[in-house]
C-alpha cells in the first residue's frame, strides 16, 4: 500500500498526524505530509511524494484517510 496527500485539500485539522504519526506529520506551513523513516515528502508533495505504508500501519492509514476532513488522503493499494 502507498499513499499521499493532495496539499491543496489539506485543512491542517492533524487528525491524520493523531492517528498514525509513523506515516503523517504536520510540516511548518501547516499542512500535511505523508513520510517514511527517514524523509518527509513535501518537496513537492502530492501524488509525486508517496510513501510506502509499512503492513502493520495499513489499518491505521485506511482510518486517517476515512477520518480527514479535507479527504485530501489518498491510499493505492500495490497489485
């Protein structure tokens, strides 16, 4: 599973960053990014910057993307 979050949707609102901030975060400008281990994904973020989301964070991402405000969170599940 991948996933990424369209910045133009994003209402800052962090729920996303509450629910599983393993894969989430808040960045300075106020919106959100999708990250992995070691990098965040905003240069420039949107469906350019996907993260792979690790098996055990799969049920946690799924909630965020059904929980956000904006519906900015999209999830691509891997054939």
């Amino acid at each position: 599973m991948k996933v990424w979050i369209d910045q133009d949707l994003c209402t800052g609102d962090g729920l996303c960053e509450e629910i599983c901030p393993s894969v989430f975060t808040l960045q300075d400008d106020g919106l959100a990014y999708v990250k992995d281990e070691t990098t965040v994904f905003n240069s420039p973020g949107g469906a350019q910057q996907m993260a792979l989301v690790p098996s055990s964070k799969e049920s946690e991402v799924i909630e965020a993307s059904e929980e956000c405000p904006g519906e900015c969170i999209f999830v691509e599940m891997e054939a």
